[in-house]
C-alpha cells in the first residue's frame, strides 16, 4: 500500500457492522482474498456492544474479523458504542 504509486488505491470505509447481523463479513472477506481491496476505514459502532457478556461479544466480533485485518492495513476510529 503505497501513497506514492500511479496505481489508484481502494479503500472501504464503513461503519455500523455488528456481531449478530454481520451480514457483510463474509463479502468483506472475499474482497480482501482476493485483493480487491488495499486498506479498511471503519468508523465505529463494532460488534453492538464490545463490552457486552464480560467481553465476550468483542472477543467473538474480532475472531470474526481477524481474517480480514490481518491482511490489510484496517483502521478504527470510536463510534458510541465503544463508549464503555
């Protein structure tokens, strides 16, 4: 990933994905496989609550995600549901 090339980047940016409806994690997946996309803004509102059941639900949310982050750069920034 590389400001600085002639090549365009992209870049999802979204926010409002939870645990329980997550229908697009697996479209998500898909895309970062097969390298369609460079790098993930997400906005905040993760997993509806990440607190929730001592954790459990952000641990769950995360493992879910895990596949996508750790391919990509992908950068959070605090919604209102990470208030806690």
């Amino acid at each position: 990933f590389s400001l600085a090339s002639d090549t365009p980047s992209e870049i999802l940016i979204f926010g409002d994905l939870g645990l329980e409806n997550g229908q697009s994690i697996p479209r998500l997946r898909t895309e970062v496989i097969t390298g369609k996309i460079d790098a993930i803004i997400h906005v905040g509102d993760m997993a509806y609550n990440m607190d929730d059941n001592n954790s459990h639900v952000g641990d769950a949310f995360m493992r879910q995600m895990e596949p996508i982050a750790a391919y990509l750069p992908y950068q959070t920034c605090v919604g209102n549901h990470e208030e806690a």
